[in-house]
C-alpha cells in the first residue's frame, strides 16, 4: 500500500515490511512470524487497520546501524548469514537466509518513522517489526535481538533533525541491556525501563548510567504496581528531562497470559501508559511518539495488546 493511501498529517503511520515474516529461527521458537499476522488480525478485527497510514520499511544504510553498532560486528554478522537453513548464534538466536534482511528493514521502520513524524506527514508511528532489538548492545546479538531498532532510530533523530533531547520508554518484561549499554552516559537520551527482575538478561537493578532510570519489578507484580511506578518514577523523569521525541520499545510479555514472563499486564494497563505517554509527548515533544514492537509471544494477548496500545496512538 502507498504511504499516501492513509490519512494526512496527524495520522498514525503503521510501518512494516515482508521481510519481517521471513526472519525464522526454527520450529517451535517464540519470537515467531506469526507475531506479526496475529497483529494485523488483531488490528484488522478492531476496525483500526483503515484508519493507518500504511508504508513499507526501506532498509537503514548500513551507515546509519554503523552510528550504534560497530562495522567489525556487522561484518561478523554478515559473514555468519547462511543461504540455506539457520545458523544459531547463541541458545536463544539464530539467523537465517532472510535475517539480516528483514533487520535492515526493522531498523529503517524506525528511520522513515521519524522522517514522517518530523515531516508532518504522521503524528506518530507504530513499527510492526521484527526481529526486535532492545537486547541487541553495540557489539553483540542476543535474546532475539540483532539491531538495536530503537536506538538505530533515536540516533537518526539527532543526527537528521538536530534533536537534543530523546528519550527512550521500556515496558518490555526483559531488561533492555542493548539499548542501556549503547547509550549509559550519553546526556542526550534518557531511558526509562520498568522489567522483571532478576530475570533474562539479569541486568538493569544497577543502572549504568544517571540517564538509565530502571524500574525492576519483582515476578507476579500486578498492573496497579507497574501504574504506581510509572507514575512515581518514569513521569517526573521524563517531565523534568523535557524530550523533543519519545521512541517507546513497546514489548508486551508483560502480559499476564506470556508465560515467557512472570508479570500481570492486561491490554488496559498497555492503553493507560500509552496514555500517560501521550500527555508527556503533548507537554514536551509536538506528540512526536515512534513505537516499535520488541517482545510479546502469546499470540491473542499480544495482538490485544498491540491494537489497544495503537488504538490509544490514533487519539481514539
Ligand atoms: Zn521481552
């Protein structure tokens, strides 16, 4: 579809690509093709998917992966890319013949994002994409994860549009360790995470940077404890720290029904900070929001999820 065939500016842009389904690293494994399709059902079924700018995902230059990820770990990836079959890179992740160029396209979902939000042609943006990236550090793949998405697009923000300030919202059940070990120290970003913890990647309780502000949870907390810490701890941080664009990695493992989590989300908690994220954006950003998918592995619950949390980014 033409990213025209949507609305105009104020739209939500919904930004995909085939490749993305073709990413697979073997029966059986969570962070599966079907994510996506159990998305656009879920959005489909909700009456959202016409009201979406719909628009495809180029693929980022490498020269812009290059600004977070180093060139000797790119080259390393694309010399361990098989043409046949998957290769496992460690327990958790594998490559196939698709990979790397469904991550190409995962990272520049981010990228035209920001070049539609910041040309007024959307208002925000969810990237339906995957492989996710918010485990993905500057030098290393891991738990799914090969390009930091998030980070790959908040990069382009400032190099592009000279943006100062960024910040970068983790609701993902896993610590995001890439995203913190690519920017820990760098005063233009601030991240704020809520996770389980201690939990897969066992990181986060001990922030690297004073611009890390991580929330860890214990197993079992509840919706009510996840609104009690965005709004005690993640909403003067970010009010106090005034970004110009907010990048959400948007995982829903969380959920009470992912059993790849021990935490008790449900679709409305999605929708609350999704809210709460919007005021902060309204306040301080012109409504600048780039959402990307990261995890999320029961399929109805995720496409629930998903389709209220970009119900709530269409204003509805
Ligand atoms: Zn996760």
């Amino acid at each position: 579809m033409s990213e025209w065939s949507g609305q105009a500016s104020g739209a939500t842009a919904y930004i995909s690509h085939s490749s993305c389904s073709m990413h697979d690293m073997g029966k059986g494994h969570p962070e599966c093709p079907e994510r996506l399709a159990a998305i656009q059902d879920r959005l489909i079924a909700a009456g959202l998917w016409d009201y979406l700018l719909h628009v495809d995902a180029p693929p980022a230059l490498r020269e812009q992966i290059e600004r977070v990820h180093c060139a000797d770990y790119l080259d390393d990836l694309a010399r361990r890319s098989p043409a046949v079959g998957t290769v496992q890179l460690d327990p958790d992740t594998a490559i196939n013949a698709y990979t790397l160029r469904a991550a190409y396209h995962a990272a520049g979902a981010g990228i035209k994002a920001v070049d539609l939000i910041m040309s007024g042609r959307a208002q925000n943006a969810f990237c339906a994409i995957r492989p996710p990236g918010h485990h993905a550090e500057r030098a290393r793949s891991m738990g799914f994860c090969f390009f930091n998405n998030v980070a790959v697009a908040a990069q382009h923000a400032m190099d592009a549009y000279g943006l100062e300030r960024v910040a970068i919202i983790d609701f993902d059940v896993h610590h995001g360790n890439g995203t913190e070990d690519i920017w820990a120290g760098d005063p233009r970003v601030l991240m704020v995470g809520i996770f389980q913890h201690p939990f897969y990647p066992y990181s986060g309780d001990i922030p690297k940077g004073s611009n890390m502000h991580n929330v860890p949870l214990p197993r079992a907390s509840t919706g009510q404890q996840f609104r009690e810490a965005v709004c005690e701890q993640w909403l003067p941080r970010l009010n106090e720290f005034a970004p110009e664009m907010l990048f959400i990695s948007a995982g829903f493992d969380a959920h009470l029904e992912d059993d790849m989590g021990s935490l008790g989300l449900v679709e409305a908690d999605y929708a609350w900070v999704t809210r709460q994220l919007m005021k902060v954006a309204e306040v301080h950003s012109s409504r600048r929001i780039v959402s990307m998918l990261e995890g999320g592995y029961e399929l109805s619950a995720l496409g629930r999820s998903v389709a209220e949390h970009v119900r709530v980014l269409t204003g509805e």
